[in-house]
C-alpha cells in the first residue's frame, strides 16, 4: 500500500478534525462535549488562560497556572514549554470511544522534533502501524512560524498529515478575486 491509501485507511477508522476555535473558550468546550464521532482534534488559536493558582513564596496571591479547556472524555495534548508565549495549537485524544469498533491508538508528543508554538508534532500508534500528524497555525506576525514548518525534515518512510490554519491564499486553491499570499509559493 502506499503512503497516501494507508493515510486515507487510518483516517478513515480514526476520525481526526482540525478547526481554529479563535481563542474561544465556550465554543471550545461546546465542541469537545459534541464530537461524538471524533477521536483526535487538532486546534488551532485554542483557549489557553488561567485554570487554577499556584502557591509560591515570593507572590502573595499566588501565579496563576495557565492551560487549555478541560474535558473529562479527552486527553490534552500540550505543544510543551513555548518560552512564556501563549500555544497557537493543541491537540485533544478522546480517551474511550463511544464506538466498540473504534481502533485503540496512542498519542505521542513529539518534542524532540519541534518546540514551537505554532507546531506540534504527534506520533500516533495504531496497531502494528505508527504514523505522524503535524497540527499548524501560521501567524503571519511571527515570522518564525512558517520558517519552523519548513525546517521540519519530514521522513518519508513514515505516513505524514500536515495539517492546520495555514492563513494562506494562493489561485490554486482560493476564489479568483482574492489576492495571493506573498509566501503561498514556499507552501
């Protein structure tokens, strides 16, 4: 088989969605509690604000502990430390399926590959096989996010789906009347 009919044959069995949530918390948790048929979800622009309060000796009222939305049926799948910036991606892995039939798999974060806001790299162990989803926001006010999606040495024995808010136009895929992005190209 090859690389793009075991993809098709995965997705197919693993139901992935990729939205941007536009830093929405309410749509967020509204989403993760009505995806029923969904075992991964890929956000990009996810909510991520203060959740709770650590105790620290030298502020009195505590530093907040900043993270994503919660839901008890998904597994949150941090982008790892971001140099004190806010993640533009997230990732969400339902922990019990609904369906009876549905494939186990296992996530697992990538770190070592990339360590970016704007990226996050995911292996995804199903069955016998192991295959990689790349979930990206471009922030076209950091110039940095695009140049670490291209940077990344994509292996090409392994099943890759590049994925995300790429916030590009190009006459390939946009309506005529809208003007290309002047990095489409290096897309």
């Amino acid at each position: 088989r090859t690389d793009h009919e075991l993809m098709a044959g995965v997705c197919r069995q693993l139901p992935i969605a990729s939205v941007n949530m536009r830093k929405s918390n309410a749509i967020t948790h509204a989403f993760l509690n009505s995806a029923h048929n969904i075992n991964l979800i890929l956000i990009q622009e996810p909510w991520y604000n203060a959740i709770g309060t650590a105790r620290r000796d030298n502020a009195r009222q505590g530093v907040d502990v900043l993270g994503g939305a919660a839901s008890p049926a998904w597994e949150i799948l941090d982008p790892g430390p971001t140099n004190g910036g806010r993640p533009k991606v997230m990732a969400y892995a339902r922990k019990h399926s609904h369906d009876s039939n549905a494939p186990k798999f296992s996530v697992v974060p990538r770190l070592d590959i990339a360590n970016h806001r704007c990226l996050q790299v995911l292996d995804i162990v199903f069955g016998n096989e192991q295959w990689r989803v790349i979930n990206f926001y471009h922030d076209v006010r950091d110039n940095t996010s695009l140049a670490a999606l291209l940077a990344l040495d994509i292996d090409a024995t392994t099943p890759t789906l590049v994925i995300g808010d790429f916030n590009t136009h190009s006459p390939s895929w946009s309506p005529a009347d809208v003007s290309r992005s002047n990095w489409a190209g290096r897309l």
